[in-house]
C-alpha cells in the first residue's frame, strides 16, 4: 500500500493575509486521486465502505490504521471513471475532504487549516465559495470545512484506539492478493493485514464484551466480509488493461486475498 498524503500537492496554512481574496470553485471531478491506490478509512466508514470496498489494515510499528484498497498497482484508482469520477456510491471521507486538510503541531496539541493551493479551483476572481469576507473573518463555508474536518479529526482518534486494540489482541494476520493478467503476467498487492478469523474466534468472553461494548467486533466482522470486494478490484483491473491483451486469460485471474 502507498501514497495516501501525496494528493496534497501545496498544502498551505489558510489566512486572512495569504487567502484573503481566494475563494474555491468546487471540482468537477476527482481526478486528484488518480495517483493512488488506498486511503485511510474512519471506523464509523466501516459499515457504508464494506458494501463496495475491501477494507484492510496497514501496520507501522503499533500504530494500524484501516484503508480502503482502490487499485493494484501503486499508482493506479481503479474506482475512477475515464473522466474522472467516483465510481461508487460511497466516497471516503479522505477523498471528500481535499482540497483542505488539518496540519498538526509538533506535541499535537494545535490543529491548523490547510488547503491545497494546488486545487484547479482555487481562484481570486470570485469563482465559488469565499474564504473569507470583506471583515478578513472565515465565511460560513470555511465553517462548515472547520466543523467536518474537526469530526473527521475526533474520528481519526477513535480509529487509532480501535486499530491499537486490534493489534494488542493480536487478530491480524499479513495478506496478499494475486491477479493475473489477460497476457499471463502476474500481479501481486501486498504490505497490508487481514483479520484472522480463528483468532477472533478464541478471544475470551471478556475480551469479545469489551468489542462488542464499544461496537468494534462488529467493524471486525464488517473488514472480514469487505474482503469478497477484492473481486471487483480485480474485474476493474483487467478491464483497465490495454486491448492488445488476449482477454480469454482473464479467467486466470487470482483474487482471493491468500495468507502470506
């Protein structure tokens, strides 16, 4: 798995001084994340996301975090459209954010708005919404960025507690999944952790009402099911492939995420 922050090209502090005179047309479409291949996804995602991606973990040391899977390849979105739009009816809230972003101080105290300047809409010739009124104050808009970017903040935390408990519990286990494509060639996407089903299934009575009291063994079971979504992935990779591939390989495909 790779490249979550990178669809923040310049991210900038939002002023009254830098910004004054800047307002924000909305995209018409999501071409910014054409160039990854997963996101991070809250846990209160879960249940909306498991209906149309394959969710999995990334482990850094004890810090897991959930992500969607949206491509195999690095570089790749497979649930973008030719003319980039989102080819689903969820979008995670990752994506849903951009062109702004929450920069954190050093002892993580101080949150601070950003934006990417680099978004097309960005404009000083009063396209969109404003940043800020005739006064220098933030307009109703960037209070309403304020207002979901700080709920998407205290469910970032929660999400660290909920992956923190999955690792402590020891239930994850490292996967992979292999796709082969129409000319032979074999595909594999791995880096990424699965829960392990046995294991949670021997997890004492007291450990399993502990999740069951915070709502998280059913996130648990919601990532289990979401692993049959690596079906689709691999559909939407071999119809991404290029015509000169001899399509009647394409039932070798391998989807099934398989224990590494």
């Amino acid at each position: 798995m790779s490249k979550q922050l990178l669809i923040y090209e310049s991210a900038m502090p939002v002023s009254a001084s830098r910004h004054g005179k800047v307002s924000l047309e909305a995209s018409p479409g999501y071409g910014f994340s054409a160039g990854i291949n997963a996101v991070p996804l809250m846990a209160v995602e879960f249940p909306r996301a498991a209906a149309e991606y394959a969710i999995v973990f990334t482990v850094t040391g004890e810090e897991v975090m959930p992500v969607v899977v949206l491509g195999v390849r690095n570089d790749q979105n497979l649930y973008l459209t030719p003319d980039a739009q989102w080819q689903a009816r969820y979008v995670p809230a990752f994506i849903r954010r951009y062109p702004f972003v929450f920069s954190r101080s050093d002892d993580g105290k101080t949150h601070t708005l950003c934006i990417d300047e680099a978004h097309p809409g960005v404009n000083r010739e009063g396209r969109g919404e404003a940043l800020f009124d005739a006064a220098g104050k933030p307009t109703a808009f960037v209070e309403r960025v304020l207002k979901f970017l700080q709920e998407y903040q205290s469910q970032f935390e929660r999400t660290r507690r909920f992956g923190r408990r999955v690792h402590e519990l020891g239930l994850l286990e490292q996967m992979q999944a292999q796709v082969t494509t129409p000319s032979g060639e074999k595909r594999s996407l791995n880096g990424f952790f699965g829960v392990n089903r046995a294991k949670l299934r021997e997890l004492s009575g007291e450990a399993l009402a502990g999740l069951a009291r915070n709502d998280e063994l059913e996130l648990l079971y919601l990532q289990l099911q979401s692993m049959s979504n690596f079906a689709g992935i691999k559909d939407r990779f071999i119809s991404s492939l290029t015509d000169d591939e001899t399509p009647a390989a394409a039932e070798a495909a391998q989807p099934d995420p398989l224990p590494a």
